[in-house]
C-alpha cells in the first residue's frame, strides 16, 4: 500500500506541475493580447512567440518599429504614422509562417515591400547569409567575409577595406603562373598529341615520314593505299601499340589519383592551394586564419 500510495502522490504532483506551467503560460499569453490592442502589435507575431518561434520581446520591438500591414511607426494614437523602412525579417529570419498571416506574403507571394528588401549584391547580405554562401565554397562570398574581417580588425571603412582586400588578391596571385605550369604543360600536350594523332595514322604522308624515321616497316603496295582507310589500316600495325599503352597508362594515372583522394592523400592542385594558403595567412596574420584561407583556395 505504501507502495502504491507513493506512485500516486507522485502522479498526482506530476499532473499538478502541469497544470500550474499552463495556467502560467495561458496568463501571460492573456496579458501579451491585452498589450497588443493598445501597442497595436499583430497577433501572428504573438502566436510566433507562443509557439517558440521567438521571444516575446524580439516580437515587441518587431511590431513597435513597424505597422502589419504598411511598414510605418504610430507613436501615439492622436499623431499621424510616420514612414519608416520596410523591416524584411527582423531580428529572427524565421521563414513563412502562411497559418499565422505573415504580413510579408500574400496569397503565397511576396507583397512588393519584402521584395524591395531583398538583397541584389553580397555587400547588403547578413553575416549569416555570407557565412553560409563562404562554406558552400562561393568566391564572391568569401572575399565579402575577407573585407568585413578586415573591416573589423582595421576599424576601418568599407571602401577602404575593399582597397586592402584586392592587395590581398595581388599577394595571393604571385607565382600564379608557376604553380600551374605542370596544368599548363599537360593541356598543351594533350591537345598537341590529340591532333598529331590524325595525321599519324591517316594522312599518307605524315604515314611515310614517320614510317622511315622511327618504324622503318615495309609499306604495302600503291594500289592498297588508295584511301584514307587502308593507310590507316597501314599504319595502325605499329601505332596500336603507342596509342593503346599511351590510353592505359592515362587510365592508371586516374584510377591513381582517385584511390589518392579516397586515401586523403592530396593531389598536386590541392597541395599547391593549402601551400599558397598557408603563405597568404602568414603574411597577413592579424586576419582571421579560416578566411584568409577560405580565400586564397578560390581566387
């Protein structure tokens, strides 16, 4: 009995915790829709704050700066409204709320003052929006995340630490043409040896010269090297084995490569950009480390 008795004096105080938090709850809900009439803030924003959307007074200095429906203040109720910019979304970004009228959508559109509030350049973003934009891997992102740092660190303006960015730009350009010459020289050589391909199997004289230079194989007859079909029928007795080994050996080196990065070895690309990183950052130490590297990966 003892038992027993306990487990429901415990459920008993269980259930009375509960109904004490929501008559709390509901009081203070009461009190916050009382204000409203008088402080003309909208019921959606209270009913976000109910649902734990956001506070109550991040929603009291929302609907204190501008009106539901036209975007203006009302300091008192005798003196007439007062235009004001259009508030997009406040100090909390928290999405389409459609159940609880939100005033920056109409039958699920946007109404004309959010869209004049969007942003056209990554200077008018927030910081969490470029934060966001600079882990996806944008460049114009991370080099806006580089000039507010700089702005930070610097004290200084926008424009000037725009100046201070594109000297960041030139520094991590140096030796740029060094560090991607083997890209170069690859290019080059797979575009030259491509082409020369052509000729080299299909092209009679090309055939012949380079049949008495390095082959020295015995040619068939005039008569079975009439079109371009039988010369390279020809001439693919000793380029197969060249163009067949020159093709494997490309398909090893990738297959090499892809067993690398799935190793966390790091290619030449990569090791060229964490090494240019890592000199940038050491130049400009002040900078926040991750942005300057951020930074340098992708200009």
């Amino acid at each position: 009995l003892s038992k027993s008795s306990y487990i429901i004096s415990c459920l008993y105080t269980y259930a009375g915790c509960n109904l004490a938090m929501s008559l709390y709850h509901s009081i203070r809900a009461m009190s916050s829709l009382s204000s409203a009439k008088n402080k003309m803030i909208p019921r959606n924003h209270l009913l976000a704050a109910a649902r734990g959307r956001c506070s109550v007074f991040e929603m009291l200095q929302r609907s204190l700066s501008t009106s539901p429906g036209n975007g203006t203040t009302r300091a008192s109720s005798s003196k007439p409204p007062i235009k004001v910019a259009f508030v997009a979304d406040g100090p909390n970004d928290y999405g389409y709320l459609p159940e609880e009228g939100d005033p920056r959508f109409t039958n699920n559109k946007p109404t004309l003052e959010y869209a004049k509030c969007m942003p056209i350049c990554f200077s008018s973003m927030r910081h969490e929006q470029i934060l966001q934009l600079s882990a996806d891997g944008v460049p114009e992102a991370r080099a806006e995340a580089l000039v507010r740092n700089i702005m930070a660190v610097d004290e200084i303006e926008y424009e000037e630490a725009r100046i201070v960015m594109e000297e960041i730009r030139e520094a991590n350009g140096e030796n740029f043409a060094v560090h991607h010459l083997p890209h170069g020289v690859g290019l080059v050589g797979a575009i030259v040896a491509g082409i020369a391909s052509v000729p080299l199997v299909f092209y009679l004289p090309s055939v012949e010269r380079f049949n008495d230079a390095y082959v020295t194989a015995e040619m068939p007859d005039k008569v079975d090297l009439e079109t371009w079909l039988e010369v390279g029928s020809c001439s693919w007795s000793w380029m197969e084995p060249v163009l067949g080994e020159a093709s494997f050996l490309l398909l090893a080196a990738q297959f090499a490569r892809s067993q690398m990065k799935n190793l966390g070895i790091r290619p030449y690309t990569n090791f060229m950009r964490e090494r240019r990183a890592d000199k940038l950052i050491s130049l400009y130490p002040k900078y926040d480390s991750t942005i300057l590297g951020q930074f340098s990966r992708v200009h």
